[in-house]
C-alpha cells in the first residue's frame, strides 16, 4: 500500500496546534489561572477575557484590587484574579474548558469567532442566566455609594430600578433570543467607529494643497482631482469652486468625502517627494477594510432596501435580501450599488499595497509611527493610539528619565511624543462631488450594544461572588472610573467618558443601521462565505466590478449552494426556533402553575409574543409564494 505524506503533514500540523494550546494552558493552570482556589484555603474567582489592549487590563485589576479589599470579601477570604487569554486562542481556551467543567467562574463573551460555545440556545448548557438577577437593585448603587451632587432622579434609578436598567442598552447586548433570558453582562458601551488622523501630516497635505492650487500650471496630480464624467470611465473627486478653494486655504480637516480624498492625494505626493515608500494615507487591514464597508453601506444603498425589506422591520436579512434579488426587486447593476461599490474601491486604493495580508496590529503599528495618515477604528484601541502617537504627560507617576526629552504638547510636558492625534467621522460625498447623486443619510448609531460582556460559567463553585464582582463592577461609581482608565465608554447610564472619547458616543440621528442591501448577512450561509471572498478580492483589486457581478451571480445561481439554498436554511433555522420558543413557553408555564415562580408568568408573555411575531415559521413561504406563485418553496 502506497504511503500518504500528506497525512504525515496534517498528523504534523494537528500536533502542533495540540501542543501548543496545552503550553497555553499547562501555563495557566501552573500560574493557578484556572484553578479555582488557592493552596492557602482562599477562594479564588476567576475572570477570563481576551482584551490585551493597553489600559484594559490594568483597569480590571485596579477594580479587582479595590473589591479585594472590601471588608466583606477580605473576611470571606475571597480574591478575584483575571486572566487575560489572546485573541487567537481565546475561543478554544473557552469550548475546552466549559464543556471539561473547569472553565472560570467569569468569561468573557463574544461572536461566534470568540466561542460557539455561547452562542445560540446551547449557551444555557455551561452559562448561568442572569434574567433574574437583572430584574433586582445592584446593591453597589445603593445611595451611599453614589458620588454626591448626583442628578436624584438618576440617583433613584440607580438605588432602585432593577439591576438590568441601569446599563444603556437595557443588557440587551446578552438576550439570547431562543432561551427568552440573558447570560452576560455588559461593562463597556461599544459606542461608534471613527477616523484616528494624524494632525500634523494632514497640515502638510493641506499646505502642498495650497502650493499646488496656487501653482500655474497646476501639477497633474492636482488637476487629476477635479471630477471628471467625459470619458468611459469616472475620475476625479471634487468640482472647482470658490468654495473648495476657500476650505483648501483654510486649516479645517475635511468635512467631505471628496475632500478627504484631495488629503489622501497630497499624503501620497508627500511621500513620493521625501522618498517615503512606506507612507499611505490610510493604514488600511483586513481588520478595517470592511468598517468603510459598513459606514457607507446605508447612504448608498437606503433606497434599494426600501424594496427588499419584506417583514417591515429595521434589518434587511439576508434572506429578504437574495429573494429579493431573485423577484428582479433590484440587481448589482442599480446604480447607487455601482456607486458604492466604486466608492469603496477608491477609498481602498489609499490603503497598503497587499492590505488583505495585515491584521490590526500591523496596522496600529503604521498609524503610530507615523506611516499613515489615518487609521479607523473604536474607542477600544484610543488609548494605545494616544499613548504611542501622542506619548504620555510627565507626571509624579510618569516622570522623566535621564534618557529621556519632555515635548511641550497642548500645553503639558510629553515623553516619547511624535505628533498629535485627532478624530473625525466618516465623511459622506459632499455637494458638486463624485457619488453625491447616490447617497441618501447617514447610519445611525442608535443600535449600538454594550461590549466587555462577561457570563459566569454554570459549574463554577463561587457564582454568589461571581455575581457580586459583575454587580460591583457595573456600578455608577466603579464602571465610570473603570471605563475611564481603559480609555471606553461607561456601560452605566449617566455615566460620561474621558472628553477626548467624547466623540465616539453614539449619534442616534439617521437611518436605521440595517437599512441597506446585506447579501452577506449572517442568515446567508454558504452564500455569504462566498459573497465576502469575493467581496474582498474586489476591494483588494484582483476583481473588477463586472468579475465580482459574475463570481457572485454565478454563486446565487447555484441549486445546490446558492440563493434557493439560503431560503431553505433560514425556514429550517425558523422552524427549529419556534420550537425552541414552544418549549420554553411550557417549561416556563409549568414554573408558573407548579412552582409559582413569580418570574415565569412574564416569561410566558414574551415567549408567546416571540411565538406569534415567528408565525409558525411561515413568513418566508409567504413572502416566497408572494414572489413566486405557484412556484414550490425550495427543499433539501
């Protein structure tokens, strides 16, 4: 029998991982991470999350030394610790060890990429509900513990509502939509992305915008920014005016696409003339390239998804989004999905060569030394970027080494400064600019969720304290101060961030965040691995708009795997769903009539109002017999 060297390779590459991950946690069990008491009789509860950002986890263990001393705990012999996971690992760190039992008493929760072990209904399995410690007081808000001078109606809701209501989004962040409850809790807001510019290279762009435009003749490279709609193809940015003359003079940041584009131009001129081959004007990621996808995703495409938007809500599924697409609603050829599509291109053109190649920290480390005029991203990295960009102030706490030079910086001594770092929205096309014609209003931010989400593990012998520590650490007094050492947004309502955070709070004015055409919306499956391969490949620029068209149409096309498939899917998720619901409504009943658990009655309400808004699972039939009549629904 011939031997197989490619089963040597994967027996080689499976061993690696395993031998790896047991490093990784023969370590923290050596470290006592995941052992849940001390050699000395003390118990120890656990947190595990995998936020390394600068400043997050100093924050945590600031507020974890504060609990520690409290006199109830120091007498209880309890210690809280953290440990702090990376990214990569996080996900198999958790799966292993809350189905083996030995996960911590606190972990952290995220997306499907952070653990599908808490997703979904099977959360309920290893994760303890938290509905009902949500519907009492935080004690921690109790009114001694409230800073004087504090609002008194905002001081009654925080002494007196149920736990759940003192967080901005009502914790909805952790509802799990099958279980009818919630199992995290929320301890930072997420609030809005943003662009993080470099303030003195965008000085030197708006100067060499001024020498070019005060030049005669003009340089190419400056003429080649004025819009241009004579020939096949589109170029340019922007119509001279006296009044884009007028802002070129100026010293105000770009309040306009195309006017951010004209920055970007000059950023790359700049580097041609120090011969500076690594200076881009956005250090753009596969991290980051689809957060430009997304801010601009509604502008362009709001008119298009009024058609699609079969069930009146405020997302467009992907399901409505593809049968619609099959009804001839709308096609990729609709101008204003051109126009974004071209947008984006453009905008994915001032990244990186090879983008698609670099994670978040390649970028961060571009922005940071000063290889980038600009980077997007949220308030969870604004303080890695402040401190590297910006240096940090000579303090008591901080002072200078004999090695070191203190740089006057907006009026405080800095070390190890490099230049000023400043933050701006995402601009939309302005009047007399390229895509303006096509945009409608913006995104609004009012959907946003809280972040830092943290459950407690269901076999953890310490869950009274578990609870106790998330109690503490979303009270008004500790999770501002928390957010603001961490450089994010309080999760306690009346809570305000650092000033220079200020603007990442969220702007509830605009359009619905799911208002636009979402053909790769989770609900799309197969079809969506595929849309977003390709989707990247066009933003990359190995496809042209009219490839990306036929890769994908070809893909929708698919009887197998393609738009029909999604149909089926998302009916077999519904069904399995309100039988889920139908569960719960008995189980919960039965709470009600056996136990008289005062919880369960409301518990029963929800489920049947969830039971009725599902219909059974029939709504996407009938949305498909409403397109397709006479025409059998598709089955696999």
């Amino acid at each position: 029998m011939k031997f197989n060297m490619n089963l040597v390779g994967l027996v080689l590459l499976v061993g690696g991982f395993v031998v790896s991950l047991f490093s990784v946690v023969s370590r923290s069990f050596d470290e006592g991470a995941l052992s849940q008491n001390a050699g000395d009789g003390k118990k120890v509860v656990q947190l595990m999350h995998w936020s390394l950002e600068p400043g997050f986890r100093e924050a945590m263990q600031d507020v974890m030394d504060e609990y520690n001393a409290l006199p109830h705990v120091k007498e209880a012999n309890v210690e809280l610790r953290q440990l702090d996971i990376t990214e990569r690992v996080y996900a198999q760190v958790l799966n292993v060890h809350a189905v083996s039992g030995t996960a911590p008493d606190i972990c952290g929760r995220g997306g499907p990429d952070k653990g599908a072990i808490a997703q979904g209904a099977g959360i309920a399995q290893y994760f303890d509900s938290l509905g009902d410690a949500g519907l009492e007081p935080n004690p921690y808000n109790a009114p001694q513990y409230l800073p004087e001078g504090l609002d008194p109606e905002l001081a009654d809701a925080l002494s007196n509502g149920p736990w759940r209501d003192t967080l901005i989004d009502g914790m909805q962040a952790s509802y799990v939509l099958e279980l009818q409850d919630f199992y995290a809790v929320p301890t930072s807001f997420v609030g809005s992305v943003k662009i993080f510019y470099n303030e003195n290279l965008f000085a030197d762009a708006k100067a060499l915008l001024v020498e070019a435009m005060q030049q005669s003749p003009q340089p190419s490279w400056y003429r080649d920014l004025v819009w241009d709609r004579t020939g096949d193809a589109e170029t340019g940015y922007v119509v001279d005016t006296p009044e884009l003359r007028a802002w070129v003079l100026n010293d105000e940041v770009p309040e306009t696409l195309g006017r951010l584009m004209m920055v970007c131009e000059a950023i790359w001129q700049i580097g041609k003339q120090t011969g500076n081959d690594q200076l881009v004007p956005i250090a753009g990621s596969s991290y980051s390239d689809t957060m430009f996808a997304e801010r601009y995703a509604v502008p362009f495409t709001s008119t298009l998804a009024e058609s699609m938007n079969y069930d009146g809500d405020t997302w467009v599924s992907g399901s409505e989004a593809w049968l619609s697409w099959m009804a001839g609603r709308w096609s990729f050829e609709d101008p204003a999905h051109a126009a974004y599509f071209d947008c984006l291109r453009e905008i994915c053109k001032q990244f990186p060569p090879g983008f698609l190649g670099l994670d978040r920290e390649q970028a961060r480390r571009r922005f940071v030394t000063a290889q980038a005029g600009m980077i997007a991203t949220g308030a969870w990295d604004a303080k890695s970027l402040f401190d590297a960009a910006q240096g940090t102030v000579v303090t008591e706490d901080n002072p200078l080494l004999p090695s070191e030079i203190a740089t006057e910086f907006r009026g405080l001594p800095h070390k190890n400064h490099r230049f000023g770092v400043k933050i701006m929205g995402f601009p939309l096309p302005g009047p007399d600019e390229r895509w303006h014609d096509h945009i409608t209003h913006p995104a609004s931010d009012a959907q946003a969720n809280g972040s830092g989400q943290f459950m407690i593990s269901q076999r953890s012998p310490n869950k009274a304290w578990a609870l106790d520590f998330l109690r503490y650490l979303t009270s008004y007094s500790v999770n501002v101060e928390f957010n603001r050492r961490a450089e994010r947004l309080p999760m306690v309502i009346g809570g305000l961030p650092k000033a220079e955070l200020a603007a990442f709070i969220p702007n509830p004015e605009g359009l619905a965040s799911g208002d636009r055409t979402n053909p790769y919306d989770t609900q799309a499956g197969n079809l969506r691995t595929q849309y977003l391969g390709q989707f990247k490949n066009f933003l990359s620029g190995d496809l042209d708009y009219d490839e990306f068209v036929r890769f994908v149409e070809d893909a929708a096309h698919d009887e197998r795997t393609g738009a029909k498939r999604v149909m089926y899917d998302v009916w077999q998720r519904q069904r399995d769903q309100v039988r889920s619901v139908e569960a719960l409504i008995a189980v919960q009943s039965a709470r009600e009539l056996l136990q008289q658990q005062p919880d369960a009655a409301n518990k029963v309400i929800q489920g049947t109002r969830q039971s009725a808004m599902l219909f059974n699972a029939t709504r996407l039939k009938q949305f498909w017999d409403q397109e397709f009549p006479g025409e059998p629904f598709p089955e696999y």
